[in-house]
C-alpha cells in the first residue's frame, strides 16, 4: 500500500471514530482530543491513544483496559494480526456502536 493510500484510509478510520462518538457520547461521558494524525480519549476506565504510524503503515491503539495493539489494512478492515477488528474493540470497551454513523 503507498503511504498516500496508507493516509487516505486511516485518516477516515480516525475520522469515523471521532464522529461517532461526537454523535452518540450524548452525555459527554469522554473527553475527546482530535487531530488528523491521533486522537486521546479519557474515559472512566482511563486514556485511549489511537494514532496512525506511517512508517509501519499501522493504526495503534493504546488501551487502559485491554492493552496495546497494532491494526493493518486487510480486506476492506483494519485489523490485528489475530483477524480481530479495530472498531470492534472500540465498540467493546467503549461501549458504543461504531455503525450507527
């Protein structure tokens, strides 16, 4: 994957998280710092970090609840080595639906 289309597809990924939960953290239950590159999420559980790494072509999560993790593009997904879904674990310990926007 070039490093433009690398760009192009995680910057819509952090796009989508960000929007999502700018539409359904009704209650303003986390607090969301955003930029293109990363976004910091504080929850009750603690910080989220989620940022893209272009020299490993990579979204990275960094969870207070679950670990670390390093997501590719495969399949129209990003996912982990272990076919697991960046938005599902968000879903998961975020407790929010990723396909509601």
């Amino acid at each position: 994957m070039s490093e433009t289309e690398f760009t192009k597809l995680a910057k819509l990924a952090l796009s989508r998280i960000a929007d999502t939960i700018e539409n359904v953290d009704i209650d303003g239950l986390i607090d969301m710092d955003f930029n293109p590159d990363m976004i910091h999420l504080n929850t009750e559980h603690g910080m989220f970090v989620i940022n893209k790494h272009s020299a490993a072509r990579e979204i990275w999560l960094a969870s207070p609840i679950s670990g670390p993790y390093h997501f590719f593009y495969k399949d129209g997904k990003w996912q982990n080595k272990d076919g697991i879904n960046l938005f599902d674990i968000l879903a998961r310990e975020l407790k929010i639906n990723f396909s509601e926007v």
